[in-house]
C-alpha cells in the first residue's frame, strides 16, 4: 500500500470535473496530479527510513527484531545515509503510480456511482472504487517494491561487496537469474495488500471527514451541481488527522500480506506461493510474525499523510497564486 504510501497521495487529489470551461478544467486537473504526485513524494521521503526499518524486521532470521537496535546497527555499520537505502524506485514511480491510481479510481467511481462526487458518495462506492484502483496500480507498483526490498536489506558488512550496486543493477541481476518473470516475484503479495488497503484508505478517510463536518462549518450535498471546487475542504489539521488515521488503518488492515510480499521478494526460491509462504511462517514462527514490523508501518503512515497533505496544499496554493497573477494581467 501504497508501497502503500504510494496510495496515500490519491486522497489530497480532488477532481473538478464540473468546473469551469474545458480548458479551465483541463488545468485545475493538471493542478491535482501536480500537486498529487510532488505531495507523494515529499511523503516517500519523508517515511522511507521508517518503511527500511520495517523491511528489516520483517527479513530478520537472526532473531534481533527490535527496530531500536536494528537502528542502531544500521547507523554504526552503513551511515546516516543507509536510511535511504532503496528510496530511487518509489520516488522514481511514484508520479506515474499517481497518474494510474488517479485515473482508475475515478473512472471506477463514475462507473459505480455515476453523477456522485467523492465528497457525498456511499462509502461502499469509495472502498469498490479504492480496490480497483490498488488492484490496477499493483501490476505496476511490484516490481519496483522488489527492488525497493532487496536494496534495502543490503548492509554492506561482512568484509563482501553490496550485492547489488544500485537499482539498475538488482534489475539486471533478476533478469539474468530468471528472466523477465522474475521482476514479477511478490505480485499476489501487492494485489492482497493494495486492493483492499486502498478501498479501505478511501472511504476511512471520508467518513472521518463526514463526520466532523458539523466542526469545521463543512455540510453535505444532495445534488451534483456544486462542483467539488466550489465546496468548503476541510481545514489542513482535519486532513492531516484523517489522512494519518485512515493511512494508519489501512496498513495494519492488510499488513499480513506485506509481511509474506516482503518475504517472497527477499528470496532467492523460485515458484513460491502466497498462501504457501504464509502457512511456512505460521507454522515455523507463528502467528504474530505476520505482524512483525507493524508498529514501526503505523509510525511511518501517520507523519508521511501529514507531509503528503501540509505539502499539496502548498502546492496548491502556490498554482493558485499563479494563476491569479495572470488572471489580473
């Protein structure tokens, strides 16, 4: 998910499909994917550390899963500059994993409820419209997710050589091993953790905007002919609260299925399953390994959607200032 923070930008993105002309339009969306995807990458950024140390408990075989120590021996051992270990590929994808989540999610939205903005449809509608956008996205999100793990995990220690120089290189290397399929490894893991994390990020996050509406002067609308620019958004702090505690829930919903993901693309098996790879771990480690790393998930969720949100409205104010100055020329 998002991954799953790659998703956590798609709910600052507010469509203004009824405003304006068409040329209007066209440049208040173009506004939205900005924002949107620049927002997501602040975002990435900014928990990338905390998604390394998860990565890294949920690898562990020697038994040390205590992120606090993981931490430690990562500063001692590799640097500062080790937190970062892995951040190309979801900073490199994010943009394009936007523009993707963006179109599906509300193609699938008018499909499901058509004439509804996002604002006032039915939660179901929002989660069924979530899913297909994170069952999309994920066909594109997983390789790099591969990537992303296995560069991660690279500690540099033990007298040997990084296995992997760089991005490029671990894509290589895949490649040569087992060919194109391989970029593939860990694909049902992302479909189990994406599709319905996202289905659940979207109508968590509007149903804690809904319901503190009457706290912030917002109110609903029976009608579709207040286009979504013309509606009160919420205050930042709202949205950051929403976002953080929808962005938190929605991990830990579907946070199994990163633990078995992460597992199937760290190992160098081939032809493991899914369910196969989670009844091993049960099995041989037990149930609460399948959480293992969730903490460190929830604490990196909540501060990415609060830079995510505090950077797109940034943004948007910036485009909108700009705008205005051209207006007045």
């Amino acid at each position: 998910m998002a991954g799953q923070e790659y998703r956590l930008t798609m709910v600052a993105t507010r469509a203004h499909a009824l405003g304006g002309d068409e040329e209007g339009g066209w440049v208040s969306v173009r506004n939205e994917l900005v924002a949107g995807s620049l927002s997501g990458v602040a975002g990435v950024v900014s928990g990338h550390p905390f998604d390394l140390i998860k990565v890294r408990v949920q690898a562990a075989r020697d038994g040390t899963t205590n992120p606090v120590t993981l931490l430690s021996r990562l500063l001692k051992n590799e640097g500062v500059g080790a937190l970062f270990k892995g951040v190309g590929p979801p900073v490199a994808s994010q943009a394009f994993l936007n523009a993707i989540t963006f179109g599906t999610f509300e193609a699938a939205l008018r499909a499901v409820c058509p004439g509804q903005h996002r604002t006032d449809a039915p939660l179901a509608a929002l989660f069924a419209a979530g899913f297909i956008g994170g069952f999309v996205q994920s066909f594109i999100l997983s390789p790099f997710e591969l990537v992303k793990c296995r560069l991660q995990v690279q500690d540099g220690t033990g007298g040997g050589a990084p296995r992997y120089k760089g991005g490029l290189d671990c894509v290589r290397q895949l490649v040569r091993d087992g060919g194109a399929r391989n970029m593939g490894r860990g694909l049902p893991g992302t479909l189990w953790r994406e599709a319905p994390s996202f289905g659940i990020y979207f109508a968590s996050y509007e149903f804690f905007i809904r319901s503190t509406r009457t706290m912030w002067g917002g109110r609903s609308y029976d009608h579709i002919h207040v286009a979504p620019s013309e509606r009160p958004a919420p205050p930042m702090l709202v949205s950051i609260v929403g976002g953080g505690l929808a962005g938190s829930l929605s991990w830990l919903s579907t946070y199994p299925a990163d633990v078995i993901k992460s597992r199937i693309q760290l190992s160098d098996t081939v032809g493991e399953g899914f369910w196969g790879v989670g009844r091993k771990i049960v099995a041989e480690e037990g149930v609460a390994t399948l959480f293992r790393g969730s903490p460190i998930a929830v604490m990196r969720a909540f501060p990415a959607n609060g830079v995510i949100f505090t950077s797109y409205e940034m943004i948007q104010q910036w485009f909108n200032a700009q705008e205005g100055e051209e207006g007045g020329r």
